[in-house]
C-alpha cells in the first residue's frame, strides 16, 4: 500500500513539474509574438534586406570578395552562404559580419571554391 501511494505522489509530483515547464514555454513564445505583432511584414522584410545589405558591404569593405556570397538575415541573426576562394576569409568574413550594428548572432556557412568553379 506504502508503494502505490509513494508511485502515486510521484507521479503527480512529475506531472507539476512538466506542467510548469510547459507554461513557461508558452508564456515565452506569447512574449516573442506580441514583441512582433506592432510590425507589419512588409517592414520586417525592409529591415531584413537593410541588414543584409549593410552586412555585404561590411564584407566587401573589410577586403572580402562578395562575389560567390549570399548574405541572408532574419531578426539579427545574418547567414554566410557561398564560397570564398582563400580559406583565411572564412574566419574573417564571420568576424566582419559579428561587427556590424544590428547583427545579433552569424551562421558562417562558407566553403572554399575550387580551382576552375
């Protein structure tokens, strides 16, 4: 009988727990959807290609070839696509793009171009 309701308790003990949990969560993401709801759509994607455009820029500023890259940024948060054809400006294109104001967080995603591409 100890057993049962010792198995009982802790069930419902872990049931609070996943519950907090979840509530948490979701207060989060209602937070995040009402930060974003005064914008329309059409300023957030303006905002978006600003921030790319500054971004490559930066880029091609700082000595880096723009020519195989593609800049994509999303709320801050900028993605390197592309190739490069010294593996030395990886690294500096990633720390190029960290620097610009408005980027919160980079995705380097550049390879190297091999001879004759």
């Amino acid at each position: 009988m100890d057993a049962i309701r010792t198995l009982k308790l802790a069930g419902a003990a872990l049931i609070v727990v996943a519950s907090v949990n979840a509530w948490a969560q979701g207060s989060e993401s209602a937070a995040a959807s009402t930060a974003t709801q005064g914008t329309s759509k059409s300023a957030v994607r303006k905002a978006n290609r600003a921030l790319s455009k500054k971004v490559a820029q930066a880029l091609s500023k700082g000595g880096i070839d723009t020519t195989g890259i593609n800049v994509l940024a999303k709320g801050g948060a900028v993605t390197l696509a592309g190739t490069v054809t010294d593996p030395t400006q990886i690294e500096k294109a990633g720390s190029i793009a960290k620097g610009v104001s408005g980027v919160t967080s980079v995705k380097n995603a550049l390879t190297i171009r091999e001879g004759g591409q």
